[in-house]
C-alpha cells in the first residue's frame, strides 16, 4: 500500500499557474529537467547499442543476399530479415525507455494529476529518429517536394489519420496510373490506421495527450526540431464541432475536409488537418508559387531532461535534421482510460471537447478558456 507521505509527495505534483495558462493557450507545455539524467543516459545508450546490433543484423543480411546460401534458397531471406528487425521493434518495450515515465516519477505523476483518470499508454513507446539530411526533391505526403516546403519541410499532422496503403506518388509531371491508385487506396493506411471507422462517427483515431522526451539535445532551429502549431487545438475543436452540427463523420472526407488534395504538384496530396484550420494562419505563414499556405509553427529547443507535453488535437510533426547528429525523439501517446468501450480508439466527444478527458485541470482550464473568449 502507497504511504500517506508519498501520496501527499505526489498530489502536490501538479501544473502551476503560469504552466496551465500556457498549456490551454497554445496546447502545449515544455517541461524543464523534470527526468533524471542517469535514466536519460541510461535510455541514449540502449538506443544506440540496439541501433548498432540491429545495424550489425543488416550487414548480416545484406552478406547473405549475396551468398551461394542465398542462391540455394537454403534459407528463406524474410527470416534473416525478420531476425534484423526484431531487437529494434522491441525496443519501444524495452525497461530502459519505459524507465523515462517510470511510476512515481515526476513526469507521469504530473500528467496522471493533469488528467486526473486511469491513462494508458506508458507502456510502449514510439522511437522517433530523424538523421541529417538535405532538401530534396522526395514528394512528401502532402503532395509537394521536400525542399519547397518552407520552416525546414514541416507539413503538421493530426494523428490517427490513413496516410496511403503505399509511398506518395513520387512523380509531378502524371498522375497516378489506375493500378497506382488501386493500390495507394486501399483501406488500411502505411501506418496501420484506416481510411473510415463505420458507426464510430469519425474518419480518425484519437488520444488524450502526446509526450515527447527528447534522447538528444535540439537547442537551434534545423536540428529535426518537432514542430507544433500553436493554439490551433482551439480551431480543431471548433472544427470538430462543426463537422457533428453538420452530421460528421468528423474527420477527413466528413464536412467541410477534403482528403485529398489534388492541387498538389503530385495530384493526390493528403490534407492533414483542415484548410479552414490554415488559414488561421495566413498572417505568419508562408506561400508557396501556387498559392499554398504553409503555417509557421513553433519549433521546440529541448535538451536532455526535457519533456514536450501536447494536447492530440495540436498539428504536429518533425522537421528535416540539417544538424550533423541524429534528432531522437521517444514518444508516448497517452488515452484517458475511462472512455466509453465501444469509442476507445475513436473518441467524438473529446475531438470537440479538449478539456474533456483532463479531470485534473479541467475546471480551471475552461475558466481560463472562457476568459480569454
């Protein structure tokens, strides 16, 4: 049984004032030094020992492929392949990352408070590695070239969206051919999501939170810095709110959103977050040739210790590393466990209600929302 002193310890980790403020007006918060550095070093080298096995697991293969064994068929490619790939899918699992949101630690406690419910989703994480790179002329999923992208290729997101059954359309000077499209259209998107959730009344799935802990120091812009757009969780919502008054689905195909766009130079763009959403924006953006409105978004400097706290409905994404280090990120995709069973993963009433699944915070966070209407 928890001591009365170590519940008290815990109940008084909570946002201040100035944190809440700061989180209900631009959707997110960066927390300073709130995990131990041992743990964070602790965290960097099982990433970078595991890169390196899994690398070392690679050449194995790639050796193979080139052997008489190979020719043989003595033994099939995909197991070799399987056996490369299996140490660094497990590593989102692995006790040393999840030891960054370790119970009782100062971070998962503060969020646990925050929302005030059960939360699911410290128990896996998502490794995120941006390595250097240059503007290319790589199509990305927005429909348009890398290096046209402005604010180092940021092309924000919502999670929980389908993002094609294949790679972009690579190609600007045709569109896809019938078997491209067939293929690129097929219901269950690269990243696992669908394009429609049926009887669900929403085209998206959705969490409560993201939390990013940063395994690498990202103090200037053009390190692979996560990108936010600040204060867009108020448009989303209202958004959302729109799409139910006008009968849903919420989401991509639903009122008012078009998936795709085909204006983009590639002819079958996806629209990520809405266009009405952007074009709040219009002020501080930046256009392209062809009219398009690219947002500015904030680009977060954090260093190891840090932590990122972003509400789902915030459009987020990484940015090109131009850096001469790797940009690793660690990722937890938090979900108020207290949802209804049959909305678990797709969620309408906390798509147009952000203060919803918060118990903690919620009260004061609308009395500030209110406030500043």
């Amino acid at each position: 049984m928890r001591s009365p002193v170590l519940a008290t310890l815990e109940s008084l980790v909570s946002l201040t004032s100035d944190q809440l403020e700061e989180f209900v007006r631009s959707g997110y918060l960066i927390l300073r030094n709130v995990v131990r550095r041992p743990i964070v070093e602790q965290a960097r080298k099982t990433y970078f020992r595991t890169m390196g096995a899994a690398l070392g697991d690679l050449s194995r293969v790639i050796r193979f492929l080139e052997s008489e064994a190979s020719a043989n068929q003595q033994v099939p490619v995909q197991d070799k392949a399987k056996i490369a790939a299996d140490s660094w899918r497990r590593l989102g699992q692995h006790d040393d990352i999840l030891g960054l949101v370790e119970k009782r630690s100062e971070i998962r406690t503060l969020i646990e408070n925050s929302i005030g419910e059960p939360v699911r989703g410290f128990e896996y994480a998502q490794i995120a590695t941006q390595f250097p790179t240059e503007p290319s002329n790589r199509i990305t999923e927005a429909g348009y070239p890398d290096h046209e992208i402005p604010f180092h290729g940021w092309h924000g997101h919502l999670d929980g969206l389908w993002n094609g059954a294949t790679p972009p359309h690579q190609h600007t000077n045709r569109p896809m051919s019938m078997q491209e499209r067939q293929a690129w259209s097929q219901d269950r998107g690269t990243n696992g999501v669908m394009r429609t959730y049926p009887d669900t009344g929403a085209n998206l799935t959705n969490f409560t939170a993201l939390l990013g802990i940063p395994l690498s120091n990202q103090v200037t812009e053009g390190a692979g810095n996560l990108g936010l757009l600040p204060g867009a969780h108020h448009h989303i919502q209202d958004f959302f709110k729109l799409q139910r008054e006008n009968g849903g689905p919420l989401g991509p195909d639903g009122p008012h959103w078009e998936r795709i766009h085909v204006e983009a130079p590639n002819g079958c763009g996806l629209r990520h977050y809405p266009d009405q959403v952007r074009e709040q924006y219009s002020g501080s953006a930046t256009f392209t040739q062809d009219g398009r409105c690219w947002p500015k978004p904030d680009l977060i400097k954090v260093e190891l210790g840090d932590a990122v706290l972003t509400l789902y409905a915030v459009p987020h994404g990484a940015t090109r590393c131009e850096a001469s280090n790797p940009r690793v990120m660690v990722y937890f995709r938090l979900t108020n466990s207290c949802r209804p069973d049959r909305f678990k993963g797709n969620f309408v009433a906390g798509l147009c209600d952000n203060w919803l699944e918060w118990k903690g915070i919620r009260n004061e966070a609308r009395d500030i929302c209110n406030a500043s209407a």
